[in-house]
C-alpha cells in the first residue's frame, strides 16, 4: 500500500496509512496513568509505553547539547544505548490526572522539573522543547538554558 507523507503503512493487517508522527502506544488507564516496574537498576520501565527509564534525573542541569551527549554516554542499569528522549515520549510520563499542587509524574521517579527533550522547537533552530514535571506542560526554551535530563532507551 502506497501512503502520502507523512503517513507510513501500518505492516498489520489489514494495512492502512498512520501518521508516524505520534506513537502507537495503548492508551493507559483512566483511573491510573501510571504502570511502572522499578526495575531494582536505578531504571524504570513503563508498562503501557514499553520504554525503559532512568529512575533518576541528572545530578545537574545542563545546556540541550550537552544533554543530547550526556545519555549516549549513560551506562545506567548496565545498559549502554540510552538517548535523550523525545518531546511525546517524556509527556507519555505526565500523569494529568493529579491534583495541581504537587509532582505530576509517578512518585517512583527521582526527578526535578523542567527536562530536555530531544525535539528542535520548528519556529526556531536555537530553540528545544522540554516538558515540567512540576506542573505537567510542555514549552520550548533557548538551547543554551540549563535543565534537567532523564534518559531512555
């Protein structure tokens, strides 16, 4: 089957065009966003998604360059082929479903707020979006800001 971009053919049967865009993931539950396994590494994997996560943020913040080299070079749980996530798979970690006021990612992760993704803003080559855990949004800051990281593989 032969699909205009940016759709992709989806190879299951039967075949149709999906945007490639936006991940296929299951929707997760609405009571309860959030299905982690603590995988006993300082790693987390997500059951709805399938990533793997560090359980932990970085020790210090960092330019958006410096954390697009920072995770090919983690070696968190005795893996080696961490990368800097995207913009959609970090919202995948918001969990809109809690009160305003406090942390809006599962308690099983050490994080603090505002995390690089690995996604260029469009409207500006000096721009990256990084999405608040503290509050659950995403915006785009100037690459050269200074912001957590939090790897996946």
């Amino acid at each position: 089957m032969a699909c205009a971009a940016p759709l992709v053919c989806e190879r299951s049967a039967p075949a149709v065009c999906a945007d490639s865009r936006y991940p296929a993931w299951p929707l997760p539950p609405e009571v309860d966003p959030s299905d982690y396994k603590d995988n006993g590494d300082a790693t987390i994997t997500d059951n709805v998604t399938g990533l793997m996560w560090q359980a932990d943020s970085s020790s210090t913040h960092m330019t958006w360059e410096a954390a697009r080299q920072y995770c090919p070079m983690a070696t968190t749980g005795k893996h080696s082929d961490w990368r800097l996530p995207t913009r959609i798979e970090l919202l995948s970690l918001v969990n809109y479903a809690k009160q305003s006021g406090g942390p809006a990612i599962a308690y099983i992760f050490n994080t603090r707020s505002g995390h690089w993704s690995s996604s260029s803003y469009a409207g500006s080559s000096s721009l990256a979006w990084y999405v608040s855990f503290a509050e659950g949004y995403s915006s785009s800051y100037d690459k050269t800001f200074m912001l957590d990281v939090l790897c996946v593989r």
